[in-house]
C-alpha cells in the first residue's frame, strides 16, 4: 500500500511515512467507525456493546496484518 500512497502524499504535501501509516488505516476504518457510531446513536446496552466491540477488533485485526 505505501508505494499506492506516495502520489497521493506528494499531491497533498505530507511526508510519505505520515500517509502511510496514520492516513491509510484511518480511511480503511472510517466506514466501519460510522457504522459503529449510527450503531452506538440507538442506545440500548446491546448496540453500545456491540459498537464498542467492533471499535476495538478492528484495530487488532490492523495490528495483526
């Protein structure tokens, strides 16, 4: 994936590690962040639970590969 984002950092002036390592996992996880957020909006013990569940597995899973 760095040598994907290397034209992207270079077009928005970023340092390359910075697009990389703190941008790409933040866009690949915005999708699953917003559905935990509409989730965890309905507040009932059940979807917080599971909201937060999905918050903290997704990093893991980002940990392991």
């Amino acid at each position: 994936m760095p040598p994907t984002l290397q034209p992207y950092a270079s077009q928005v002036s970023v340092p390359p590690f910075y697009a990389a390592f703190v941008l790409a996992p933040l866009a690949s996880n915005a999708a699953g962040a917003m559905a935990s957020y509409k989730y965890a909006t309905k507040k009932t013990q059940k979807t917080i639970t599971v909201s937060l569940a999905a918050l903290e597995g997704a990093p893991c899973m980002d940990n392991t590969l």
